[in-house]
C-alpha cells in the first residue's frame, strides 16, 4: 500500500459519518418537508441531493475502508463481516438513488427502504465497533457487569492477578485475536512468550529490560510509544508491576506471598490485596466479655487484628473435644471468620453447625473424621475463602456440594485420594485446587553443596566447609578444578583444608537420588593485605565503600551488584591508597571486578600501579589498559535490538618488577563514553570492583 492511500484508508472512521448523518436527513426531509416546499421541482431536487451524497459518501466509505483492512493486525473473520456490511450499505443506497422517485411515491416506500438500510448500517456499525473497541462493544453497558473476584494476597499470583489485568485494560484492546496490531497477541501465555512482528516482548538480561518496556517508556508523541497517544495510559504503579516482573524472571506461576518481603513487586501487592487479618468487615466488635467466657485450656479465641471486630477460634487436644465447644460459638458466630479444627474428632454431623458460621473465610478440617457425606452443609459460607480438607476421606463427588462458593480461591485437599483431574466438579475457575505433590514414582534431585567459607582470598590455609541438608548424603570434591564423580573424587570430612589458589567443585551424592548439579566456587592466594585503604576520590554514593574494608576484605562479590560486596565508580576515577604498616615485597596485583555490558559495566579504560616509601612521592610501577567489548553480531531478523552477552566476573592481573612498599595507589579510569552500538551509546560507563589480591 503506498503511504498516501494509507492516510486515505485511515480516514475512513471519519467520512463514515456522513452516508448515516445524509440518510438520515433524506429520510426527515421526505417525510416531513419534501410536501411543504413550493415549487415542487426544487423540493424534490434538495431531496435527490441529499440521497446522492449519502449514496456516494457510503460508496467512499466502503473504498476507504477496503484501504484501511490491508493494514496489518485485524482478525480476517471479523473484518469479512464488516466488509460485506459496508459494500451492502453502499449498494443498498445506490440502489435506493437509483429506485427514487418510485420509493419517494409513498411514505411507506421510504420507510421499507430507511429501515432496511439503517438495519445494515446498525449491523456494520456493529461489527467495526467490535474490532475497534473489542468484542460486544455496543451492548456492554447492557451486560451484568463482570467484577473481578477478589483474591487474597496469599492466594494472589503475580502474573495472572497483578500482570494480566494491566495487559487487558491497556493492551489487549489493540493486541487481541480480532485485532493484532504489529502481529501481537497477548491473550495467551504462549502468545506472549512468541512475541510480535517486531520480536519477543522481554528479555531481562537487556538494560531497558527490552521491547515492551522500552515502548512504554518512551516520549507520550513518539510514535512508536505504547499505550498510543489518546488512549488510557500505564500509571506509574502499573509500569513497576511490569518491569520488576520481568525483572524477577517473568514466572507465570509464582504466588505473591513467595516473593522476596523487600522486593519492590511484593510492597506493591500489599498495598493492593489484602488478608483475610486486614480486611475490612461491617459487622460490629462482639462483646468482650463473651470472648473471655469462651477461652479455656482447649479452645481459644481471639481478635485477628488490632482494632479489627472480627474473631479466629482454635481447638486443641482431640481427647477433649466435645460436639458442644462448636456450639458454644454461636454467641460469636456473626464475628467468627477463621476457624481451626485440624486433627478433631469432627464427624459429619457437625458440619451443621459449622454450615450456620456464615461470615467465614478461613476453615480448616485437615485431618478430622469427616467423609463428605454432609459436606454440602458448608454451602452457606458464602464469604468462605480458604478451605483445608486434608488427610479426610471426601471424594470427589462430594465436593459438588461446594459449587455455589464463589468467592473461594483455593482448597486444600492432600492426601485425600481425589485427583487434579477430579477437582474440576467446581466449576469456579479462579479456584485454585491444592492437591500435595506426589512422589511415590519419582526420583528426587539433591540440592547442591552449601559452602560456608565466607572469605575466598586467603593469607593462609583454612578449614573447608561445607554442608548438605539431606542426613545421609555424600559430598565428593575437587580443588584443581576437574569435575568431581562419585567413586575416586575426595570425601569431604571436616578435617579437610583449602590453601593457595585453588578451584573448588562438589557434588552431593545418595542412593536412591540423583546427584547434585556442582557448587564451583575459586580460592585465591594472598600473601600480603594492606592494613589501610582511603579512598581519594569517592565512590558513587548508591555503591560507596562503608568501612573502606571491601577492597581487603577476603569477601569475593556475586552477580549482585547491590549486594554491598562490590564498589562502583562512575563520575570518578577510583583512586584507592593502600597503607602497609610493615614494608611488603610486592610483585603482583590482580584486581577482581564484574562486567555487564546490557546494565553498563565495562573494562576499566586504564589501570595504573603507583608505590613507594613515602605517599607524596610514588612511582609508576606498572600500567595496562585492559581490552574493550566488541560489537555484538548483528540480529538474524531485522529490527530486532543487540543480543548483548551475561555479566561475567574479570580479573586483571598487573605484574611488575618486585619492590619494597609502604604505599600502594590503585588507579582504575572509568569509560568515558560507551561505544556507538551500544544502547547508552555517549554515556559514562561504570567500574565495579570488589576484591585486591596482593602478593
């Protein structure tokens, strides 16, 4: 399609006005004017005027629309039937043009034909509507509203209750099954994973965390900015919920309650679900005399929050439970939402009185003499949220008497003989149907070996420790860096030592389990460690040396930058002066640091070693300037950014002829500009370090 015809396809929802507006103008006129006009021939003349342009606007319409359906992202189906609506209106007014003055005869004649039109007009208007706004546009507001069913935060799932409702409300209306702009659908998971015309929508290893994030972060008139200029923008909460998903790993599955409490994904949650402690309930606080009347030695009852009216009861020792303690609770049972009788002697007939306990959200019958026989009692605890049946004997036939709970959203059902496949008699979609994990046919996998060793540069010999959880297990090992196997490798004893540079891998072993994947980890050796470092020119506030102690510390960093192992320089040059108390021999420095090219960590572009006796007269003991990145190959599909490489760990190794030392300056220059290709190109790099080995 050349760019003119597609202005003049896009113009189509504009001109489309006009065929209605004429019609219906035509229509009036000739019913209610046409006779009133004198001299006749100029009345009927307006009146032909009028049903010409509607004809010929409709015939417009329908060309400029044809013109605007060759654009990408439209459902073939959907755009068929609106099709098929625009060229019958068109012809449909043609020919009323053409059959005039015979339908203009009489005023039945004109309504037989402004009915038929407009009824096709109301159709086509319909189905363009419906792929323009989504389906069922123009009856909506006719439609029970569908409310989103309430969940719990420790029910909530990250992708499916805080993810997708951000992509249904701000995406989904232009990347749906009808209506896929840039040859994205957003409907599945699967759909998601494969991406657009354009390539796949995330990639966490990417600065800007990739396609999706970098659209919605640009300028609100950019063109390529998303959600489109005009429609309903990304909140800035929104926005978060995105990008720290995706950075977390984009799990579909994780719960909310399964996140790190700190992380940023977690605080948002909370302040968007709530518990059943934090809800709000409009029943008033019961009597707190009664409460304390029903406390005793075996049952327990209590307020669920501070300032809260609603109450939790608990029931212990099984030998002196009796039917009655349930029913003692019925002064209370407006205020009661959690209740816990697991491991009571509890039997079907007293899911009566659990049934008259209506405002409960939590119950737990984990482990009681329940069969399902009378299960269908608890179909009154309409607020019912959490329901424990663990260990019971109930089947699957009797959780049909749970159907009508709709606002439950997770039951407990381990160890009950009832199948996933089963559970599906509840019909409540949003249920989530907890069944236990079953291992009798499967072999398990050990967890790596856990190092306890905190330091991994070493002035001398040091006791090797590591652990496994698991009683029983054998952990073999290596420290010249070949993989370890279970027959020849080292046992680990806690007699076992660690010296010099060394290349530690073990593995976990036990009979009936698979082996462990290996815990690798490097030891260096050090002979010399300064007494003093004073930073002469500060670190970047955010990653700044507390102690000044990280540059000697023996603590090697991980791939966490933020972890408070590593020191980062970016404004400045790191200038560190090392202080010796006692004159060192020192012929080597090897300097550890951590690139990552995708968050802006390079090389250092310079290395410089100055020492002496005395710290305003040192000398040049050595310099390097360390390798740089190159440029990535360039993508297989066009349009697609950069594959930019993994952070990885690098250590520079500065030789020099040995000398005899009091002082030692450190000098690492930071990038000043990023090269061309790379995302932040022109921008100041970083230097991360987190470790100097001397010897």
């Amino acid at each position: 399609m050349p760019a003119w015809l597609q202005v003049a396809g896009r113009m189509h929802p504009m001109i489309l006005h006009f065929p209605i507006a004429l019609s219906i103008l035509y229509v009036l006129y000739v019913l209610f004017l046409q006779n009133k006009l004198s001299p006749p021939a100029d009345a009927i003349q307006i009146g032909e005027w009028l049903l010409l342009l509607s004809a010929f606007t409709a015939a417009t319409t329908a060309i400029l629309g044809l013109f605007l359906s060759r654009e990408e992202g439209y459902d073939a189906e959907a755009l068929m039937w609106h099709k098929w609506g625009g060229v019958s209106v068109s012809l449909l007014l043609l020919l009323w043009y053409g059959f005039r003055n015979r339908l203009s005869a009489t005023k039945a004649g004109t309504l037989i034909a402004a009915i038929i039109s407009f009824a096709v007009i109301i159709f086509t208007g319909h189905q363009g509507a419906g792929i323009t706004h989504g389906q069922n546009f123009l009856l909506t507001p006719l439609l029970p509203e569908k409310k989103q069913q309430q969940v719990l935060l420790e029910d909530a799932e990250v992708f499916k209750d805080m993810v997708r409702p951000i992509l249904e409300t701000k995406c989904m209306g232009c990347h749906n099954s009808r209506k896929a702009k840039g040859e994205l659908v957003m409907a599945t998971r699967e759909l998601l994973l494969k991406g657009g015309k354009t390539g796949k929508l995330w990639d966490s290893t990417e600065a800007d965390f990739g396609l999706l994030m970098r659209r919605i972060h640009l300028p609100l008139e950019a063109r390529k900015h998303m959600p489109p200029q005009g429609k309903p923008q990304l909140t800035e909460e929104e926005i978060s919920i995105l990008g720290q998903w995706i950075k977390s790993g984009s799990d579909f599955k994780v719960k909310v309650v399964d996140l790190d409490p700190n992380s940023e994904l977690r605080k948002i949650a909370g302040t968007i679900f709530t518990t059943i402690e934090t809800d709000e309930y409009d029943f008033a606080a019961a009597d707190e005399s009664k409460v304390k009347s029903l406390n005793n030695d075996y049952r327990v009852v209590f307020q669920i929050a501070k300032n809260s009216p609603a109450l939790s009861a608990e029931f212990f020792s099984a030998v002196q439970f009796r039917p009655e303690g349930l029913k003692d609770l019925m002064v209370i049972k407006q205020q009661l939402v959690s209740l816990n009788l697991a491991k009571m002697p509890i039997t079907d007939e007293d899911l009566k009185t659990i049934g008259e306990f209506t405002n409960l959200r939590r119950l737990n019958l984990s482990f009681t003499n329940i069969t399902g026989a009378t299960l269908n009692e608890l179909k009154g605890l309409k607020e019912l949220k959490q329901l424990s049946l663990s260990g019971t004997k109930i089947n699957a036939a009797s959780l049909k008497g749970l159907s009508s709970l709709e606002h439950a959203s997770s039951f407990f059902i381990w160890n009950t003989g009832i199948k996933k496949e089963d559970a599906g008699v509840l019909k409540n979609k949003n249920l989530v149907i907890e069944t236990g994990f079953r291992t009798d046919t499967m072999i398990l996998k050990l967890t790596p070996p856990i190092l306890e060793n905190i330091e991994q540069v070493l002035l001398q010999s040091q006791p090797l420790k590591l652990k496994h959880y698991i009683n029983g297990v054998t952990i073999r090992y290596t420290l010249d860096g070949t993989d370890p196997d279970s027959l020849r490798s080292a046992i680990y004893t806690n007699e076992a030592v660690v010296s010099g540079n060394a290349h530690l891998k073990a593995i976990a072993y036990k009979p009936g389990w698979y082996s462990s994947d290996t815990t690798k980890i490097d030891f260096y050796s050090a002979k010399y460690r300064p007494d003093t470092v004073i930073q002469l020119l500060q670190p970047d506030n955010k990653y700044k040396d507390e102690k000044n102690k990280t540059l000697i510390d023996g603590v090697k960093g991980d791939m966490n930058i933020g972890s408070g192992k590593w020191i980062g320089f970016r404004d400045n040059s790191m200038n560190a002066l090392m202080i010796f108390n006692q004159p060192s021999l020192v012929s080597d420095v090897v300097v550890s640091s951590l690139v990552d090219i995708g968050g802006y960590l390079m090389p250092p572009q310079s290395l410089e070693l100055w020492g002496g006796n005395d710290s305003a007269h040192l000398g040049l003991l050595t310099r390097i300037t360390p390798a740089q990145p190159v440029k990535p190959p360039k993508p297989l599909k066009k349009g697609d950014p950069l594959k930019i490489p993994p952070a990885y760990l690098k250590q520079y190794d500065l030789k020099f002829k040995p000398t005899t030392i009091h002082y030692l300056k450190l000098i690492a220059n930071p990038v000043l500009k990023l090269p061309k290709w790379h995302p932040g190109k022109g921008q100041k790099g970083w230097f991360f370090t987190d470790e100097v080995i001397l010897n």
